[in-house]
C-alpha cells in the first residue's frame, strides 16, 4: 500500500489499541516508538554497510567500548543486541516492559557527549508515561501490541524515510485532532507550514547555506516544512543548519524526533529546551564564554507562538530584542515577533502566525506597531480564514517582516474567504496556498483580495492595520433597480456588470437581450440553456479551448507514463502547472487557481502510484492485494479478507477494458435485484404487520383477506426471486473477481499503460474541461437570476395581492360564531377592504 493507506491503517489501529488513554499522552507512546525503531534500525544499516554481518550484530554490548565510541562518533549514540528493536519484535511473547525500561535507560548512558542536546532525555516522556497503561502485565500487552503495530512501518533506504515522515506528520495531525486545544502545544497545520514554507524558500531561492530558526518549534513540522521547501530550490541536502527551541519538556521531544527522522544530520541541528523570551538563545558556552561567543542571526525565523499569552516584562528595559517597545503584561504576542525580529539577518525573512488583534489593539501594541512601520520592518500581512488551527476558532493572520528592504508600504492580503471545510475546522486548499503565494511573491494588488498600501495612508489611520480598512472582500450588497422593479425589464446596468463574459463571447450579448428602452432590456429567448449553448461564439470558445489543451495530453502522458521511473513528483507537478497556467491564460472566464486545485486534487492518487511504482518497479502495476475489512468474532474486531483489489489498477478499471460484457451482465443483475428488493420491500409495507403468534392486535389493514392471501403469495415468489438473485450476483461478482485477478498478472506493458493513462490522464483533462463549461453554466445562472429578479413588476405583486385579499375576505363571509367571535372577523375583513 502507498504511504497514505499504511498511515491511515497505523493511526485507525493505534486509535482502537489506546483504549481509555486520551489521545493527547497516547501520541508519546506510539510516536516514540516510532523513533526508538528509527534509531534502532538506523544503528542495524549502519553497521550492515560496514560490514558487520546479522550474526556478529547478536555481539553487540555496552562493554564493546571500542565499538560503542566507533558507532557513537558516526551516529551520536548506541544501542545494544538486547535493547534493538528486531529484538524485541524476535522474542515475541517473551517480551516483557522491563526490557523497554531498560533499553530506554540504556540509552541515556550511551548517548554521545557532542550530541547531547539533540538525544538527551528524548524518551522522558515516553518512559514516565508507561505507568499510566497499567500495572507491569498490562504494559507488556499494550506494548507488546503497538511493537507489532510500529513495526508495519518501513525505515530502510530513502524512499522509506519519506514514507516514515509522512507517517510521522501524519499521526501528529490527527492526534492534534482529537488533542482540542492541547494541539497548539505542539502543531501548525500543514496547510499552513506550506504557506509560510512557500514565502521563506522563494524569498531564500539563491542562497547555498542557510539557517533556519523556530523559537517556539512545538513538533517541528514548520521547521521541516520550510527545510523541505528551501532543499527543493537550492538542492543541497547539508546545506541547511536548523535551530529549534521549545519550552515544554514533551514538546521539545517531538521537536527532536521528528527532525532527526527526517534524516537531517544531528551536527545540522541546534535545538534548545528553554523558554524563549525568558532566557534568549545562549551566546557562549558558560564553559568557553570567549571562544564559543556566537550571536544567532539567521535567514529565516518562523513561528506560531501561544497566543496572547501572559508573560513577564520587568526587568527587560535594556534588552536588545525589544528596542521597538516592550509588549503589555497581559499578551506577549510582540515580545515574540520583536524576539523574532532581532534575530534576523539583514537580508533574513520572518513569518509569525498571531492573533487578528495585534492588526489595531492601541497601547503599548500600538507603540511597537507604528515603530515597525517607521522602519519599514512590515513586509506583509495576510489575513487568513477562521478556525483553521486546532483548539481556537479565533482569526489569525501572517506578518512577514523584514530586517532590510527596498520598499516603505504594506501588501494586504484578505485570504479569510478561500478554504475548505475539514469536519469542524476549515482548511487551505492548494489554490487558496498558491493564490496567496503568487501575490505575496509579486506584490501586486488584487481588487477585493490583496492592496499596497503606503505608509502614508497607514499614518492616516493612526497605524491601524485591520484588513477591513484597506482590503474590502465583502460580497455586493443586493440591490433593486426601482424602474425595472415598477415597469419591468432588466436594468442595462446590471447585464453591464457581466462584461467579462460579453468580452470573452461577443456577440452573445446581443444575441439574447432585445433593447426595451435607454434604461432597461428584455430577454429574447425563452430557453436560456440552450440559445447560449448554440451561439456561435460559445462554441468557438469551447472549441478552442478543447484545442488549448490538446497539446497538454500529450505532455502527461509522456512526462508521466512514458517517464515514470524518473519523475520527481513535486517538481513534475510544478512544470504541469504552469503548463496548466498557460492553457487557460487565453480564456479570462476560467480561473487559473480553479485549474491548479483541479491539478492537485488529481495529482494526489497520481504521485501515490508514481511513489508505489518507483519504490517496488512496473510489476506492482500487476500486482493484486487481499482485501481486509474488520468485522466482529467474538464481540472482538478481526481483520479478515472479503475479495481482492489492485495494488495500482482498480478492478473496475481493468473490468471496463477486458471484462465489458461480463461487467453488464454483473450490474444488469444488480439493478434487477435492486428491483426485486424494492418490490419486496413495498409488498411488506402493504401488508399487516404481524407478531410472534399472529396478526398484531389493533393492527389496522384496508385489504380484504383475499387481497392479503394474493400479496403474501406475490411476496412469496418475490423472495424467491431476491435468494436466486443473491446467489446470482454473488457468484457473478466472485468469478469476475477470479477473472480480473488473474488477468491483471498478465497484462502486457502497452495494457498497463493505457490503463493508467485511463486512471491518472482521462479524470484530469475531463475535470480541467468541465472547468470552460462551468464558466458558461455560471452565465447562465447569473441571467436566469436576473429574469426572475424582474420578471414580476411592482403592479403585478400588488395585483397578485389584491387577489389573495379578495379570496381571503370571501372565505371570511362564510364563517359563523358568536357574536365576539363575527365582531373580530368583521374587523379583519374591514382591513382587507370587504364589507
């Protein structure tokens, strides 16, 4: 399975196996599993490739001191036979918890002392926590369980610590999840780290050596993201040193695992446990004050701090980092961006995620605020949706600030509009990260989404930077034309407002609307849909918009299929986009971040295949798997097999090629069952319902007793009918399976290849093409609203009114009562103008 199936399954059966632990401690135990295999099965390559063969590896002791220092000067720590993880897996169910305490206490010892930071207390948190899974048998069994589980995951060779990174990145989003607020302790959402990833590394695209600094890192997945995003633009692995300091003891931990699974060398990695803005990155070693003196000034400072949290400003007048102002007691939010600041290289980059409120909170705040703009520090501001984070549903923003630059105004984004829903949260699709990026990075102004501002205006507003006062991304108020409204026709204004479909169409404009007057026009079709599909210009656009992309066929299946052994998933998909790009850029009605989320949504499935492929070769295209459901034995849940499916291909996919009559017939019989089971289904409703021993008692039923003996019998024959389809289908479905499975494992290599150019190339053009007949369709919708926004005039309401008051008053005349009761309708009549 690919990497998003093998972590899915991980996190659904580490959330069965935690039973009543909460999520938020349970994610200590499995994710430091995970990186106790990592280090183990590291140690176990190492020396493979030095020669050590498995058998010599059962020598493996702490009393080896030449060998422990050999593998501690290559790898920063050691682990012996007893305590590697293959061992634990081998002993089975002679493993018992002491052997976890003791290789974690092992470890301890046995970490190198120039790699002290980066190992030192790492399992702490995972070797307190054990006790809270139970006395000393419970452990081993839960353990025991979550060995077997972790060791599903792969660690050995390059494409498997990609695969264990996804993994890893994986669980702590979901665990960040369930974690509620806990899950700003500790993670940035993705989409997030992507954003910001994106603006570091295009700012940082030319240089070889970088430093990267996260002062409030919390798992250190924005550090990795933006490492991964800077590696891609200047292809150099080591050239990046990554500095990380976290307050929280557990955090701090996942800091560290995460970044060395990443493959990033300890001796490219400065992390630190220490409160940021209390005891500031050290600038010497208390031991060598004079030759370690190093002030940490860095390319880029990224961040997610707590927000508005409580923090301690006395005693901080003369310190360096806060010479813009010192931020009020009660929110330190710009105690962490002047910290942030100040740490920053002259051509350096930042971005901080805060609170909406440090845009136009007065005071203090508002002191630092106008500081920054003086100097000009304020690059830009992005506005980003609600409840994005885990935890907090408040409105956050991006500050990207700068130590040095040539420009003195503001770019103002308003992205709060562009997400998608995720469960309770929103989410940054790929198109709201790529429009965002490609303002920021062009500093342009997008009516309604992005503004530069000058310092003037900014001045103006008393430096108040909520994005309201300069970027309005509200929808226009609805409004009514009062001539149209009172005698008819559609406002010329309002169809001017379409302009960019009569530009991209013309003729049509003139094609469907009759001039009444200088004021108004009127409709001259009846079937809107259609007299727009057969205008002349509508098919020349859709004409030439199908050739626009004739030539992108072509690219994908060559660069794709042709090439699969050599793609790099990321950059192919970024040579795709701008091919994308530059196929719509003629067609003004599409837009182009629609086509790029069309293209990402697509490439998802695609790399997962091209990553299948490259790891395991072209015969995984062949390949069949069980297909395992859980259902219950026993009141317990057991994973069992119910068919096959494709390792790559879908089955139906294949079926549709090789298989197309026997597919008919399979789903001729399924509707026919379908159909039987309704008519079952009807027949039960229309008869009695009966209890054990009879007819119900009170049971009421129209039918007469022969009607009821003659459904009982039609339901009879239909039952039979319904077992015999069952069979039937069943039996079908089964020998189309067997057919297919065994046809997959003789597919030739031009099959193979048509059958992915079916599934990865057909659903991509089809949705890239649907993306021209939905600009027409919104046209359409856009004119239909309008006629039925004018169809009826002021005089046809009011008509329609004086109707419904007449049969009203008419049906009041014919009521009788008392006498206060004829009083009231008499009154009522009165006011709706009868007797």
């Amino acid at each position: 399975m690919n990497k998003q199936q093998l972590a899915a399954k991980i996190w659904e059966s580490a959330n069965r196996m935690r039973g009543k632990v909460e999520a938020s401690e349970y994610k200590d135990f499995i994710l430091g599993f995970i990186f106790y295999k990592y280090l183990s099965e590291k140690e176990e390559q190492f020396l493979l490739d030095e020669g050590m063969s498995a058998d010599d590896m059962t020598q493996l002791t702490e009393e080896d001191c030449e060998m422990v220092e050999y593998v501690q000067s290559r790898l920063g720590y050691f682990i012996g036979y007893e305590n590697l993880f293959s061992t634990w897996v081998e002993v089975g169910n002679d493993f018992t918890i002491a052997r976890v305490y003791d290789a974690l206490s092992a470890f301890s010892r046995l970490v190198s002392a120039e790699y002290q930071e980066v190992f030192k207390d790492v399992f702490a948190t995972l070797q307190t926590g054990l006790s809270k899974l139970g006395d000393a048998a419970s452990q081993t069994r839960s353990v025991r369980d979550l060995i077997h589980l972790v060791q599903t995951i792969p660690m050995r060779g390059r494409q498997d610590y990609d695969v264990l990174g996804y993994i890893y990145e994986y669980l702590i989003s979901n665990f960040a999840s369930s974690a509620g607020k806990k899950a700003g302790e500790f993670y940035t959402p993705h989409e997030v780290s992507v954003l910001i990833s994106e603006i570091v590394a295009d700012h940082l695209r030319d240089q070889s050596q970088i430093r990267i600094y996260d002062p409030t890192s919390g798992s250190g997945s924005l550090l990795i993201t933006i490492g991964e995003a800077v590696k891609r633009r200047m292809g150099n692995d080591d050239g990046i040193i990554y500095y990380a300091q976290e307050l929280i003891q557990s955090t701090f931990n996942l800091t560290r695992m995460n970044l060395v699974m990443r493959g990033i060398k300890p001796s490219n990695l400065v992390v630190r446990n220490g409160d940021t803005l209390e005891d500031d990155w050290p600038y010497f070693d208390d031991s060598d004050p004079g030759g370690t003196y190093d002030p940490l000034y860095v390319d880029a400072v990224v961040s997610n701090p707590p927000y508005s949290q409580r923090w301690e400003p006395e005693g901080k007048d003369t310190d360096i980092r806060f010479a813009y102002g010192m931020a009020p007691r009660s929110k330190a939010d710009y105690a962490f961006l002047l910290h942030d600041l100040y740490h920053l290289k002259p051509s350096g980059i930042m971005c901080i995620v805060l609170p909406h409120g440090v845009l136009f909170r007065g005071g203090e705040e508002g002191n630092i605020r106008r500081n920054l703009i003086e100097n000009d520090k304020i690059a830009a501001i992005i506005g980003l949706p609600a409840n994005i984070f885990f935890g907090t549903g408040i409105p956050t923003i991006i500050m990207v600030l700068r130590q040095k630059r040539d420009e003195s105004n503001v770019l103002i984004v308003d992205a709060s509009k562009g997400f998608e829903k995720a469960g309770k949260s929103n989410r940054l699709r790929a198109s709201d990260i790529r429009r965002i990026v490609d303002v920021v990075d062009g500093r342009v102004s997008v009516e309604g989404f992005s503004r530069l501002v000058e310092k003037e205006e900014i001045r103006a507003n008393d430096y108040n930077l909520n994005i309201p006062r300069y970027v309005d991304s509200s929808e226009p108020a609805a409004t009514w034309d009062l001539y149209s409204t009172m005698f008819g026709g559609i406002p010329k204004s309002e169809v001017d407002q379409l302009s960019a479909w009569w530009q991209a169409l013309p003729g049509l404009r003139a094609a469907l609307f009759a001039t009444a007057n200088e004021h108004a026009v009127s409709l001259r079709v009846d079937d809107l849909t259609q007299a727009v599909a057969e205008n002349d210009a509508v098919r020349a656009y859709v004409r030439n918009y199908k050739d626009a992309f004739s030539g992108l066929r072509r690219k994908l299946v060559g660069g794709l299929i042709g090439n699969w052994e050599t793609v790099d998933s990321l950059g192919e998909e970024e040579s795709i986009a701008e091919a994308v790009f530059e196929c719509v850029a003629p067609f003004e009605l599409v837009d182009k971040y629609g086509a790029f989320q069309v293209l990402d949504d697509a490439w998802k499935d695609i790399s997962a295949d091209l990553e299948v492929l490259q790891s395991e070769g072209f015969e995984a295209v062949r390949q069949v798997d069980p297909l395992m459901v859980i259902k219950k034995k026993g009141g317990k849940d057991v994973e069992v097999q119910e068919g096959w499916v494709g390792h790559v291909l879908p089955f139906d996919l294949v079926q549709e090629a090789l298989f197309r009559e026997e597919l008919a017939s399979l789903r001729a019989a399924e509707g026919e069952l379908a159909r039987v089971s309704s008519e079952c289904d009807s027949l039960k409703e229309e008869l009695p319902q009966e209890e054990e021993g009879g007819r119900a008692e009170g049971a009421s039923c129209d039918l007469t007793e022969e009607e009821i003996e003659e459904k009982q019998q039609l339901l009879s024959v239909a039952q039979k009918q319904q077992k015999a389809l069952k069979k039937a289908v069943k039996e079908q479905a089964v020998a189309l399976g067997a057919a297919t499975c065994e046809a997959m494992k003789t597919l030739t290599d031009e099959q193979v290849y048509e059958l992915l150019e079916k599934k990865w190339i057909d659903p991509l053009m089809s949705a890239l093409v649907d993306l021209r007949q939905r600009s027409i369709d919104e046209l359409v919708k856009k004119i239909e609203t309008l006629r039925a926004k004018y169809q009826d005039t002021y005089a046809d309401i009011a008509g329609q009114i004086r109707v419904a008051e007449r049969e009203l008053d008419e049906m009041l005349g014919q009521l009788v009562g008392d006498e206060f009761d004829m009083l009231g309708v008499a009154e009522l009549r009165k006011l709706l103008g009868g007797e």
